[in-house]
C-alpha cells in the first residue's frame, strides 16, 4: 500500500501545526513542519546580512539550510516569520525546497506535513487533506500567548497587523499561494481548544481515509 500522508495547510497561528503533530503521534507518523523549513531560509538570510526581496540572496539560504535545525528557537520570532513569507515568494526558493518535503511524504508508515501548499502543491496525492483556519483576532491572542513565552513582548494588535499582511501575502503570491485544495476538509478552530481541534481533525482525516479524497 502507499505510504500515508495527511496534508495539514492553513493560517498563521491557526493551529495546524499543533494539529499536525497529534495526528503523527495518534497514527504514529513522522511529523514536518514545512514552516520551518521557510523559517530557517529567513534566519540564513538574515545572518549572511542578505536582503530578503533579492532572490538570489534567498536561494543561496535556501540551498544552505540544515532541517534538523528546525527546533532552534531564533526562527520563531515574528521577524523570521515576516521574513520567512518575504523569502518564500521566490520559485527559485520553493523549488529548493520541494524535493526535500516530497522525501519526507515518503517516509515509512506515514507522514503528516502542515504548510501552505502541502495539499496543492507538495503533496497533491495527499490521502487525506486539511485546511485550517480562525478568526484573525483568535489566531493574534494565540500567537501573542506563543510569542510571550519565548520573550517576545510585542502588543496584540502589532501581531493581528502583521498576521494579516502575513495572510496576504501568502495568499496572493503568484507561486503556490496558500489556498484550501479542492478536496481538502475546513476546519475553523475559533471556538475549539487543542483537545477539540484535534477531535474534529482526526474525524475530519478518519473520514477521508475511508474514502480518500479524489483530485
Ligand atoms: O507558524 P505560522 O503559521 O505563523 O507560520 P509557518 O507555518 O511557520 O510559516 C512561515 C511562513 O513560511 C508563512 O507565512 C509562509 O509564507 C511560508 N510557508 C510557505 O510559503 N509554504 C509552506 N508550505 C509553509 C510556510
């Protein structure tokens, strides 16, 4: 049989990564978090002094970076993650870092990966697919919460400020915009705590690998 792999896309701060990894742990699948691969690009080029909208400057971070530096602390500031939609913009950078997430989907027995483009793009074969997403003001008193506890005391409405451009620019970028794929599942979780949204979400993904979704 093939591999399994859940496609977990969405809105910043919406809760899909955190989605993401109970699903691997319930299923007992290997876990990406495709976010932090853009993240650590950011990081790259902002240490090399780089500028972010040049993309060759961006490239040359992208073809650099090690993921198993994904749980180092400095890309989750919200800098790196303004600078981390500014880089991922770029095909040149997308491209560099496709066949690396498309690796990772094949990884014995399952993969779950949470994203943007996961279930469009990366993985269009994905069994079953997610997009998650909540209400703007939700999703800023979340990250504030998230950005407190790493020291980061910028106010509420600067996160829901830049959440949004965030969204916009993920959005309408001309490659791999963030959009829900044609057979992913919605799932908003403005009114669930993590117990609930993860509840809603391994029905959401039980129900799609009973009768997985068709391109
Ligand atoms: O945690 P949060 O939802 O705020 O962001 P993230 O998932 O860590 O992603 C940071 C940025 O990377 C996003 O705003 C996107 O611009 C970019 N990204 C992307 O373009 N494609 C992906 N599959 C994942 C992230």
């Amino acid at each position: 049989m093939a591999n399994v792999v859940i496609a977990v896309d969405g809105t910043a701060a919406s809760g899909k990564g955190t989605i993401a990894k109970k699903l691997a742990q319930h299923f007992g699948f290997h876990h990406l978090d495709s976010g932090s691969l853009y993240r650590l690009v950011a990081l790259g080029v902002s240490e090399a002094k780089g500028d972010p909208n040049d993309e060759s400057d961006a490239l040359k971070a992208a073809q650099a970076i090690d993921p198993s530096k994904a749980s180092d602390p400095r890309i989750r500031s919200a800098e790196i993650g303004r600078l981390a939609s500014q880089v991922s913009v770029f095909p040149k950078v997308r491209a560099a870092l496709l066949e690396y997430q498309r690796a990772f989907a094949r990884r014995a027995p399952g993969a779950v990966i949470d994203g943007r483009d996961i279930g469009t793009i990366v993985c269009p074969d994905a069994q079953a697919k997610l997009f998650v997403d909540a209400r703007p003001d939700i999703r800023a008193r979340r990250r504030w919460l998230e950005l407190k506890s790493y020291g980061d005391g910028r106010s509420e409405p600067a996160i829901l400020a830049e959440l949004r451009e965030r969204d916009m620019r993920d959005a309408a970028r001309a490659v791999a915009p963030m959009k829900p794929a044609k057979d992913a599942a919605l799932l908003d979780t403005s009114e669930l705590d993590i117990d609930a949204a993860f509840k809603a979400a391994l029905a959401l993904v039980e129900r799609s690998l009973t009768s997985p979704p068709k391109g």
